[in-house]
C-alpha cells in the first residue's frame, strides 16, 4: 500500500539561484516527503539530475499580470492539496514579498531563504514579509553570525548548507604536466568580480606564469563594461589562456564545466563594489558552486577571516596571484589536501544538513 507523501513548496520567482533548490529537493525526497515546485519558467533548473519523485510547476512572471497571476494561482493549489509548509528561495525583494503577504492570515508555514542578511536589518519590504516568516535560512554561518548581532525579535535565523548539486566527481589531476583549469564562475560583471586586475596581471606577468595553467570565465558578459572586458582579453591576445562565452550558457554545459575545472577563482577583494556585503552579509555564488562540487577555491586575502575559506582556499594577494598559481601546478597535491577537507567538516555533508533542514522546517 502506497502512503500518500506530504507535499513541501518550494518557491522561486526569480530567474536565479537554481543551484540551492536541488539539494533542498533531495533532503525532501530522502526525508519522504514529495517537494513540489513552483519557479519561474525561465530558471535553468536541470530537472533529470534529480533521481525520485518530484513535482515542477512552471509559470510567467516578467509582467505585473504574469505575477498576480502566479499568486493567485498559488494560494489555489495551496488551498486545495492542503499544503503545511512553503520554502522561499529567495525571500526578500518586493517580488516575494507581494507573494509572501497574501499568506499572511493563512495557516500554512513559511520558510524564507535569506541571500543577504542586512535585509533584516532595514527596510519596510523585509520587516512586512517577517510578520508571515519566522525562520530564515542564510547561506554561511558567517552570515547567520551577523544576523545574530542584530539582536532580532521574533525570528529565528540559521545558516543552511545547500551544496550538493548533484554530479559526477571528477579525479584530481595530480600529473604536474598536465592542465590546471581555474574556473571563473557567474556572469561577467564588473561590479561583482575584479576581472582587470586579473587581465593587468596576466598581460604584466603572462610569461612567468606556467603554460599548463588555462583559465574559463564561465558566464556571459553583462553590458558594455563586461564586453569590455571580454575585448580586452582579445586586444592583448590572452584568448589562448582564457576561454570566454558571448552568450548564455546553457545549465547542463556550466555544470560540465564546474565539474571539470580544478580550482575556482571568486576574484573578489576590496576593489569589488559589493565586497563590504561578501565580507559579511552575503555569500558569492562563485564560492557556493565551489562548495557543491568540493572545488579548492582561490581566494583573496581579505577574506582570510572567514572559517570555511581559511579550510579550502589558496590565499594570495595583489602582488603574487601568479606565484601561488604557479606552486598549486607545480604540486597537485595541495589541491586533494584542500578537497579532502570536505570530507572532514561535519557541516558539509549530506545526512547532517538533511536533518538540520528537515527538523527547521518542521518544527
């Protein structure tokens, strides 16, 4: 006799931050539960790399029609299969919250994921959406540390581990004659990484850099200043070592990609307008793909206070980028003593961050 699954929300009206549902659907499917989603149809959520049952509800939501269209459609399904629990991706933004606040005097519990926790600590559109949510998931226990000295009432907040985007695990390459692949993930964004000081470098230091190192940027280019930046790398003829992408990458490739590159690069430092944020309230998507495919990650300096960057980084800073690049090469090793790192810490696998999820949602 089949039991009837309890069915769990989750909710993404964005385009984005599709690599935090997979492993929220996997918990739930692991858990017994029947995850349904609700996301915007233009999200690239890669539905055959989830084994099990699940349900995806696709809808519109650019136009204001579109939108209360979604809601509307929403609380209908919510009503009618008796729905006890809704997680929110992403929780913040007058988009969610004009969703969120339509629950306000309904039964049904709502779980919000945090992106950014200076959002509780300002703002009408937060504190509205905090009068229906009163747990917060954030995305590092760093994050969660600033949420608690915000001395907040009547929310809970907590630091949730997503990354376990499902994957083929590739061994590391421990031949020195052999490529190293450095993967710089995300769009390319001069606000959000420091890509000229990557390509000063490389034009002032390019021959001392070893000739099996070969870099990705692993995203489109976002207006004028991210072609830009893609020009300027065909400008000083840098297109031999960095492989670039004039438009959107489909969800399957870029994962090939993470999956097959041997360390990733964030580049952000203090030169990156949002760095101030990184350092404290948010996390870059760079690091949390890095997290989900146990990448060693390469990362600045100024980031060094950080505990889980302490345990799988390469640290360096303006002055010797290349140098740290060159002595991972010339000893893979390093990179499987930072991978193995992983599985050591507790927080990073699989079953402690299913029941940590689990029991938040259901408590």
């Amino acid at each position: 006799m089949n039991l009837i699954k309890e069915k769990v929300l989750i909710v993404e009206q964005s385009r984005a931050h599709q690599d935090l549902i997979y492993a929220q659907v996997l918990f739930l499917i692991e858990s017994g539960f029947k995850p349904v989603l609700w996301v915007n149809e233009k999200i690239a959520f890669q539905q055959d790399l989830i084994k099990g049952e699940f349900d995806i509800i696709k809808y519109k939501f650019d136009s204001s029609a579109e939108r209360k269209i979604f809601a509307k459609e929403l609380i209908r399904y919510v009503k009618n299969n008796k729905i006890k629990k809704i997680v929110f991706n992403t929780a913040q933004g007058v988009k969610a919250r004009n969703i969120i606040i339509r629950f306000l005097f309904k039964k049904v519990k709502i779980i919000g994921l945090l992106h950014d926790g200076k959002k509780l600590s300002s703002g009408f559109t937060q504190w509205s959406m905090s009068l229906k949510i009163k747990k917060y998931f954030v995305l590092n226990d760093y994050i969660a540390d600033y949420c608690s000295r915000l001395k907040l009432k009547n929310v809970q907040v907590k630091a949730l581990y997503p990354y376990f985007t499902p994957h083929n695990p590739v061994d590391v390459n421990e031949n020195p004659g052999d490529h190293l692949l450095i993967c710089i993930p995300g769009e390319v964004s001069v606000e959000r990484r420091n890509y000229s000081y990557l390509i000063d470098t490389l034009i002032q230091k390019r021959m001392k850099l070893h000739p099996s190192v070969k870099f990705v940027f692993l995203g489109s280019p976002v207006g004028d200043q991210g072609n830009k930046i893609l020009q300027k790398i065909e400008d000083n003829n840098l297109g031999d070592i960095i492989e670039t992408y004039n438009s959107y990458i489909e969800e399957k490739v870029y994962l090939n990609v993470i999956n097959k590159s041997d360390i990733l690069l964030p580049l952000i430092d203090p030169m990156v307008k949002s760095f101030n944020e990184y350092n404290f309230s948010k996390i870059s998507g760079a690091w949390s793909v890095g997290f989900s495919f146990r990448k060693p990650l390469l990362t600045h300096v100024s980031m060094s206070h950080i505990e889980d960057f302490r345990n799988i980084s390469f640290f360096y800073d303006y002055d010797n980028l290349i140098e740290i690049i060159n002595s991972v090469c010339m000893n893979k090793l390093s990179l499987m003593t930072r991978v193995e790192k992983y599985e050591e810490i507790e927080k990073f696998k699989f079953e402690y961050q299913r029941k940590f999820y689990i029991n938040y949602i259901s408590g």
